[in-house]
C-alpha cells in the first residue's frame, strides 16, 4: 500500500510535489487545471504553460538508467524556470549526512551541500551534473533564467553553483554571476564555470576573465557523471570546507567585538592586525590609526621599569604566555596601569605568527579612574556650551558667533579658515531650536562624565541607540510673538485643517506631455551660442539663472539639465543615450506649471544647479557614491514637477483629490515623486531606467523617493537635528582634538560605510538646495523673495475667495511686509541648518551672502519698508 503524492502550493506561487516513500511507482500523476507539462516522474496538468511557477521541488528514489546518466524529460515548455529536487538517492549512492569539522577548538556541524545548476536549457552536461549530486548526496536545484536562479540562491544559500558559460545565446552567464556576487549571502560560495571543450589545435583561453567576473573555477565540458562527480566532491573537500571555516570565524570575531576585555592582535613582527571596540574606548585611539602600525610607533609610558619590555620579549619569543601589570599612554597622553595578558600562536611552519594581548584596567590606579571622563571630554568637546553661549545668539543672530576653541580652551587665535569653520560649529553646538532627543544626550554626555566605568559604557550604548533610530521629531514653537514667524511657520510645518466644507479645490492636473516650443538641442553640443556662453559658468555659485530663464523661454531645465547630467556621467551609469536623457529632461519640464510665480522649472533648475554645486564639495563628495549623485541630481529635477502653486496646508483644507489620496500627509512631495516615475516608465523614449538591473533601479528609486521627500517642512527640524546629531558633532570632536592630522579622509570613510549617515547628508544637501535663496547673490536673493511672495500672495486671494481658512494671513498683498517674512524665514529655517551644512561642506561662500542678504533684510524693516527695495532704489 502506498500513500498518494502530496502537493503544497506556499505563498509565494511555488509549488512542492512530493512523491511517497512507499509508492512503488515512479510515475505518480496529479491533475491541476487544464494543459499539460511533464516533470521528471511526475505529470503535472496547469491551465496554461504560462502558469507554470518558477521552482518545482520533488523527491527522487531513482537512480540514472544503466544505459546513461539522463533524468526523465522534466519540461515541455521554456517557462519552467527552475526545478528543485532534494535528493534521497539509492542504496548505490552516497547517503547525504551531516559532517563533524574541527576549526582549532570549535566543533562544527557542516550540513550537507546544496548545489545549484544554472542552465540554458537541459542537455548531457546538466544531466552529469544533476546525476553527480545525487550520488554525492548532495541537496541539487536547477535554474533556468537569472530571475529563478537569483530567487533560488536567496531562498537556499548554495554552497556551489554550477553556470553554464558554453554559449552565449541563451543568457550571459557572466552577468548571471555578477548579480549572485553582488549579494552579500555569496561570499562563502564556490562558483564554477562550465566551458566548451577546446579542440586539439587551439589554445586554452585564459582564465583570467571568468575569476574578474567573480567565477572561482572553471570546468572543461564533459558530461560524465563520474568526471562531474570528482569536480564537486573536489570543490567541497577545498574551498567549499575552507570558506566553512572562514564563516565560522565570524562568531569568533563577534564575540571579541563584544567582549569587555581590551583585545589586541599582532603578527610575529609585532604589526597591529587587530583591536576590538574595547581596546579603542581603553587607549582612545580608533581602529584606523591602529592597524597596520607597529607597537614601536605608539608612545610609550616613562612609567615602566627600563627592562620590562626586554623581559616581556624574551618570553613570548620562546612560545611561552606573559602576564604581568604594564604602564599605557593613551592618546590623550595619561598613563594608565593595565593588566597585561600576552599569548603566543602558533601558525603555519609551526612558527609564532601571532601576539594575542588581553588587557584589563588595573583598578589602583587613581588615573584609570579618571580614564573614561578624560575620554569623554576628548569625544563631546563643545557639547556643553550651549548654556553659554545660547542667550548670546538670541540676543544677536547675526552677530559673528564664539569661537568653540574660545568656549573649551580660551584660545582665540586661529587661521581665518578655521575659524569660519568653529564658528559654524559654536553655532550648531547652542542651536536655539533643540529636539528633545538632542537635550536627552546632551544631558547623558554630561552624566558620563562622573559615572563608573560600566554605567558610562552603558550609557555610550544608549547614546548609539539614540542616534541611529526615529527620535529626532522637535517640539515646536515660535521664537517671538512675531506674527510673520508665526503664519510662516503654521504655513510650512502644518498640513492644515481638516475639511470644513463643501469647498474643493480640484487639482489642475498639467499631462500634456507635447513639447516646449523652444527649440530643444539634439547634444549637448548643439546648444544655441546664446545659452552655450551662460552654461560656461554653470559651475560658479553666482550663476544666474534668471537669464538662462530668459533666453529659453522658461524652459531652462533641458539646457541646464544635459549640462550638469553629462558633467556627472548620468547617462553612463543609466547606460541611456543622450537622445533618451534629453526627451525625459523635456517631459519633466512640461509637467512643471510656467504660470507659477516660483514652483515652476526655473526653480527646479535652480535647486539642480545647488545640489550640483554641492556635489562638487571635497567632502561631500567623498562621502557619497555615483549612484547617490545620480539620485541627487535627479531628485532635484522632479522634486516640485507639476506643483500647483499652492501649499500643502491649502490642498488639505481645500479637500482637494491629491489630499485626499495621500491621507493629508506629504501631498504635494509624494505626488512629485510618483507622478515622476510615472512619466518616466510610460514610454521607452524617455524612460531612463530601463536599461538597468531591477536592485540597482529599486535603490537608486528609493534614495530619489526619500530625499524628494525629505523637502517636506513638516520635518524640516527632524532632519536637521540628526544630522548635526550623527554628522556634525561626531565631526567636532574629531577636528577639536589634538590629533586630528587627516581626520577629514577618515570622516568621509566613516560616513560611506555608514549608509544611514549618507542617507543623512543626502536629505540635508536637497533640503539645502531647495531653499538657498538667501544664500544667492543680493539681486538673485530679491529676486526669489519676490517670486515666492507673489505666490503666497496668490493662495491667500483664492482662499478668500473660496472661503477656506487663509493659512497665512499675514500675506495679504495689501500689509504685507516682505522683508519682515524673509527676516522670519531665515531666522527659524535657514541659519541653523545652513550653520550645519557648512560645517560639513565648507560653504563661505553661500554664509557671507547669507550674512549680506539678512542685513539687506534688516535694513529695510528698520526702515519701515514692506516691499523688496526702498523706493529710491525702484525708481532706479
């Protein structure tokens, strides 16, 4: 008696069909819908071949047919992607089992070895493979196309993967191995490559190329079993049991990164090869300026006896562990007394090739004590000063800020350019507009200091734990009773009351996708004399682009945009044509409303030429990679497409379709963002991601999705505290420290292997880029205050007009006072974060235009004058 097979149909639309132990058939059927397929020992009837789902798993009893190792025809049609069969072989073949593997002192448990064969189609040499697993017992898939084998590879981890690279016809097998590599989970597998035969008369071509695509191995065709068999028990007793042990390292390396003991790893030459987190908070050093150095290089305590280093040698050389109390200087300079463990390990050759030191704090020494409050002075320097300097810049805003090497050391004197640079720091560190979360580590720095050892280092937990999660929301509130603050910032961080009427503001969708009348350039080559001389100093801040405005007709973002996208290698890393970037640059610009005083593609070109400029910046550059600057650059592009105009406050009083579908939340950004790609993906013409693959297109989507959203006022003070939380003022203590010799390299390699620090950087350069008017030169600045005016002046007229509630009722044409918004304006949103950006980027020249254009601001409020210039200057 036999049971009846069994088929499970999981979640993701795979199908497992297992046989029973008992049958005694080796052709169970089962019957699903309409259509037939034919999978080895097993007949499987679907309502069409397109439904037949990628992976098909089943148990095989059979051994390969004594005339020939071939497996029963498994397909009938190319759509079955992958087949899967978890093998129980005969009592001829080897039994899968698990395996007992001994690393030093560690027993492993190495389970038995999954394969995956990656195959255009099956023939012989597929066959061998499959037919070699089984006797090997080994666990064996088969994939047909890249998007089966990449699904099965993140599904099951292959120890091996076996691709064909005989004909290129069928799918690129160098590609297919790329994309495995570029997963983190294929680090530990063996990859092999199977390639044709080479007749007698030809020579072997090099192997150099498939170990570049990352192949490990290459396998000259052949279809015997046997030969397939002895390449893969091969793999697994070499690099497959090699990298096992490689991987278990990782718990070993955990456990020291965790480890309360200071540990530290030398080579027989006494080279620093390793040191855990422990050693770093001990010494005060970081890992990088450790490892690689020899212990000679490090300063050495006077405090030990002249033949203690000589004695501790003569020891470890011979093989034998030291142990003994030993004076350290950190890098502060102290002294501290530690108990020193030293053990000697033996390697290859059965000579010394490594030094293991653990080192613990000898507690009778009145410095240890002080060890971890001198440490935390050195890392939070400046953090304190806020109570000191705080009231001094309400007073003044505008007033050069204190020297943070006058708040910590009383040193005044310092090159010009670094005190541009503490400048912006002292300000960053008594920021007026303070999140919670920024006065809660303010206040655990300051109990550090007097804590025992281990709340401290709890306490140091706790703040990474505050600075990499959402705690960055502020508490919000007007600085004065200044009515323009007030209505300006319930405007911009409010999303606005719910519905009170029947009032709808119907949302003017612009689809027209035809093209400006102005004549677009094939290249960038054939741009008009006019334009081509005005984009020649596209790179300087001062570009004007009010006259790039005017020379195109309004339509400034195609010219610009081909400029600074080619500038930056778009198209290469898009793998687009120039023709394909132009038509997307067009179709964007036509979806931006010209009738728009300020939201329209002059301002979208505006914040391009911005966050190009900011690109450029040593720093930033260096800590972020292509495709971020590919992001930025397009972000920047579509981040206000088809605005209409009107604020998001206005759309949800309004109860108008966009607020509606968004919920009230992020309106008019997450319209920008889908609306984009949208246009972007509906013809081929201008889609500019359709030749890249789907994990570069889903980040490179998700990084232009949350900086375009990141322009949203309603966080426009959560951004801004983490970055000067994460970036700015780890940044600090690093260039206020006595050495802080190529700490600014150091910092960029930090942020690029921290993604969430770029994210960080990214969000704060669009959200700078945005709103840099008062950073522009003096006229551009006017300019801009006026365009924007005039628009809010807009929205106010039609709310009253409509009877909706007027968001910001101070601007009424009528009494409005302009210089008095742009006063308000800079002193709520714009100094503190752009104290913060150039902090980070070094931007002077953005802060003295800032500084000009606040005093132009003044200037006229004191003289009781509301509109952008004095009279005199308008009859000018």
């Amino acid at each position: 008696m036999g049971c009846a097979p069994s088929i499970h149909v999981s979640h993701s639309g795979v199908i497992y069909c297992r046989d029973s132990e008992e049958s005694n058939s080796p052709h169970q059927t089962t019957t699903i819908s309409q259509g037939t397929t034919t999978l080895h020992g097993l007949f499987v009837k679907t309502d069409a071949a397109d439904s037949i789902p990628s992976v098909l798993a089943y148990q095989s009893r059979q051994p390969p047919p004594s005339g020939g190792p071939r497996r029963k025809e498994r397909r009938e049609t190319p759509h079955c992607c992958s087949v899967e069969a978890e093998t129980q072989t005969s009592s001829s073949s080897a039994k899968a089992s698990t395996a007992e593997v001994q690393v030093g002192p560690m027993r492993l448990t190495q389970y038995p070895i999954q394969v995956l064969l990656i195959f255009a189609k099956e023939d012989n040499q597929s066959n061998g493979f499959w037919w070699a697993c089984d006797r090997a017992g080994y666990r064996c898939n088969v994939a047909w196309t890249l998007e089966s084998a990449l699904e099965c590879f993140l599904d099951k981890h292959q120890e091996i993967i076996v691709i064909d690279h005989r004909n290129s016809k069928y799918f690129d097998a160098e590609d297919i191995c790329r994309s495995i590599r570029a997963t983190e989970l294929s680090e530990h597998t063996v990859i092999l490559a199977v390639v044709p035969r080479t007749s007698a008369d030809q020579e072997e071509t090099s192997v150099l190329p498939l170990l570049d695509a990352g192949f490990d191995r290459q396998f000259m065709e052949n279809s015997s079993v046997t030969a397939c068999y002895n390449e893969l028990v091969q793999i697994e007793h070499g690099e497959v049991r090699s990298q096992f042990k490689l991987r278990a390292c990782n718990a070993v390396f955990t456990a020291l990164d965790h480890c309360q003991e200071a540990v530290e790893i030398t080579s027989e030459d006494h080279v620093i090869q390793y040191v855990n987190p422990a050693f770093e908070r001990m010494m005060g050093y970081c890992k990088g300026e450790l490892i690689g150095k020899e212990l000679t290089e490090l300063p050495k305590s006077d405090k030990n006896s002249a033949d203690l280093l000589d004695n501790i040698n003569t020891f470890i050389k011979k093989g034998k562990e030291w142990q003994g109390v030993y004076y350290a200087r950190r890098k502060s300079g102290d002294s501290i007394q530690q108990h020193v463990k030293i053990t000697p390990v033996v390697g290859q050759g059965g000579k010394i090739r490594h030094f293991v030191s653990l080192k613990r704090l000898h507690c009778t020494n009145e410095n240890n004590k002080q060890f971890y409050k001198s440490h935390r002075e050195d890392k939070y320097t400046g953090d304190n000063s806020q109570s000191e300097s705080g009231s001094y810049k309400c007073k003044n805003r505008r007033k050069d800020s204190v020297d943070v090497k006058s708040i910590t050391s009383q040193s005044s004197d310092a090159p010009s350019l670094q005190t541009r640079r503490y400048s912006s720091m002292a300000r960053i560190h008594s920021m007026t507009i303070e999140a919670p979360i920024t006065k809660v580590i303010n206040i655990i720095n300051a109990a550090q200091e007097n804590s025992p050892i281990t709340v401290a280092e709890a306490l140091d937990r706790v703040l990474e734990i505050l600075r990499t999660t959402e705690l960055y929301s502020p508490q919000l509130g007007t600085k004065d009773e200044d009515p323009h603050t007030s209505d300006l910032v319930g405007g911009l961080m409010n999303d606005g009351l719910r519905r009170l009427s029947g009032n709808e503001y119907v949302f003017s969708k612009n689809m027209n996708l035809s093209h400006t009348h102005v004549p677009v350039p094939n290249t960038i080559n054939d741009v008009p004399p006019c334009i081509a001389q005005l984009l020649d100093n596209e790179e300087s801040w001062d570009f004007n682009i009010f006259e790039l405005e005017a020379v195109t007709n309004k339509r400034p973002l195609v010219y610009l945009g081909l400029k600074v996208f080619a500038r930056f290698g778009v198209s290469e890393f898009l793998n687009c044509s120039e023709a394909t970037l132009r038509a997307w640059l067009q179709v964007i610009e036509a979806n931006y409303h010209s009738s728009n005083s300020y939201h329209n593609s002059t301002h979208a070109a505006d914040v391009l030429h911005a966050t190009a400029f900011f690109l450029g910046k040593e720093r930033v550059k260096g800590s972020l990679d292509h495709l971020d600057e590919v992001a930025a650059l397009i972000a920047a592009t579509i981040h206000d497409v088809d605005h209409p105009g009107r604020t998001n406050s206005f759309l949800c009083n309004a109860g108008s379709e966009l607020a509606v579908l968004y919920n009230d939340t992020a309106v008019l950004e997450s319209h920008h963002t889908a609306l984009a790609f949208q246009l972007t993906t509906k013809d081929s013409k201008y889609n500019i991601f359709k030749n890249i693959d789907r994990n570069r297109y889903r980040t490179l989507r998700q990084a232009i999705i949350d900086m375009v959203l990141a322009t949203e006022m309603t966080k426009h003070f959560e951004h801004v505290n983490k970055f000067v939380n994460s970036i700015n003022k780890p940044m600090a203590s690093e260039e206020t420290s006595p050495h802080s010799e190529g700490s600014n390299t150091e910092c960029t390699t930090n942020i690029k292997n921290f993604p969430d620090n770029q994210t960080l950087i990214k969000r704060m350069m669009i959200k700078c880029a945005d709103v840099a008017n008062p950073c522009r030169p003096l006229e551009l600045c006017i300019e801009w205050a006026g365009r924007i005016s005039e628009e809010y002046f807009a929205q106010t007229d039609e709310e009253k007009r409509q009877g909706l509630p007027v968001v910001m009722p101070v601007f009424d044409r009528n009494t409005c006072s302009i210089p008095k918004s742009q006063i308000s304006f800079i002193d709520y949103f714009i100094t503190d974060m752009f104290d913060a950006w150039d902090a980070f980027a070094h931007l002077p020249v953005l802060m003295q235009h800032l500084a000009n254009n606040y005093k132009h601001w003044k200037t006229l409020d004191d003289l009781k004058c509301k509109s952008l210039r004095l009279p005199s200057e308008n009859n000018n």
